[in-house]
C-alpha cells in the first residue's frame, strides 16, 4: 500500500508540473523581417536575445522579406506580409519592425516618399503602420516598434536609403508619441562611422554582436515599464 501510494504521489506532482509547463506560455510576440528573423536558427536574434535578457519565453513570427504593404494573398498568409504574423492573444508585449523591405525593395529607389506616406503620414497619424500598430493594441498590448541600424559606409547596398530610414523613424517617433502604451525604439546611433562590427557580411542585416545589443536595449525599456 505505502508502494501505491507513493508512486500515485509522485504521479500526482508530475502531472502538477506537466500542467504548469504547458500553462508557461509566452507573453511576449515578436513580429516583423529579416531584422528580427537573423539568427533566429541559433537562438541569437534579437527576439530570442530580449528573451534571455528578461529570462521570459518570446514567440518569434517574423519572416525574412516581410512588408508592411503586401499584396500577394497565399504568401502573404504565411507571413510575408507582416500584419498576417500576428495572433491575438493575451500578449503584454508585441514588438514589431518593419518598413524596410517596402522602401528598398517596393519602390526601387524612386519615388519612395509617395511609398512612405501609405506606410505612415507625415505626421504619424495615418498608414498602414499606425493602422497595425493600432489592431494590436486593441488587443491591450503594449507596442514596441524597432528601427533599423545604418549603413557603416562601406558599399553597403542599403547606403543610399539613409534619409529615408530617418524620415520613416521620424514619423514612427511621432506615432509612439500619441499613446502611453507605444515606445519607438531607434538603433541607428549604435553604428559608428567605419565600424563594420555591427553589420553581418552582406552589410544589411545586423552582426551577432548588434543583434545582442539591440536585444538588451529592448530588454531594457520591458524592465523599466
């Protein structure tokens, strides 16, 4: 009887854990491009970095070659377009990014201020940007958006659209600044003039070393709020 008993409590206190592991569910989602989605194969994106930074479960949706303005239906469903990555769910926390591959890419270099005003007005009102952040944010979740690094000034291929990076970051500053629940998150100052460290080998995507830094920066606005 004393055997039976024992196994039934040892049976009783796995089933206690089993059912605690599964309820530890993330609370924090991520979603955006290629600027979230480095690393992720090796635990070290910057997802996976505020993560470890906050020791708390982060759920990485982000896609490389993701936009914010995408009009393909089958690809945009599983994730390339950026607004069909997000789940509601009881989320405190959503991160996002994006923007980049529509400026880069959707405009080929020409006329990307009319592209930029459909991802988010002047005055950071209006746009397909505010307009996501807003769904998520209906859901009670606090946002935090994430800029981009710079370009070294080494040839990057990325070099010519640094005006435009801080006129889109401007207007993303000025969106986070209409609501409490709302932080901008810029990187840009991270990357010295002629420091290449910050940058992978194609000098676009962000090297181990930023992607950890960028990370805790994030980590650090989650701690503090």
């Amino acid at each position: 009887m004393r055997q039976i008993r024992f196994l039934l409590q040892i049976l009783a206190i796995c089933l206690i854990s089993s059912t605690a592991t599964a309820q530890e569910k993330a609370r924090i989602m991520a979603m955006g491009d290629s600027f979230f989605a480095f690393y992720r194969s090796s635990g070290q994106s910057i997802p996976d970095i505020v993560g470890k930074a906050l020791k708390r479960p982060v759920e990485n949706r982000s896609v490389s070659g993701a936009r914010i303005i995408y009009k393909l239906p089958l690809s945009g469903s599983l994730g390339f377009n950026i607004s069909k990555q997000y789940r509601p769910g009881q989320w405190e926390w959503v991160l996002m990014n994006g923007g980049g591959n529509d400026l880069w890419l959707g405009c080929g270099c020409s006329d990307c201020r009319r592209k930029m005003d459909k991802l988010i007005s002047k005055d950071g009102k209006r746009g397909e940007i505010p307009r996501l952040v807003a769904k998520v944010r209906s859901g009670k979740s606090r946002v935090i958006y994430v800029g981009y690094l710079r370009s070294p000034g080494f040839g990057s291929p990325i070099e010519s659209c640094r005006d435009d990076g801080d006129e889109l970051e401007r207007r993303l500053a000025l969106m986070a600044k209409r609501d409490k629940g709302v932080w901008f998150v810029p990187v840009k100052d991270m990357v010295k003039s002629g420091d290449k460290s910050y940058h992978a080998a194609d000098r676009i995507h962000p090297s181990v070393k930023a992607s950890r830094k960028i990370g805790q920066r994030v980590a650090g606005v989650i701690a503090a709020n």
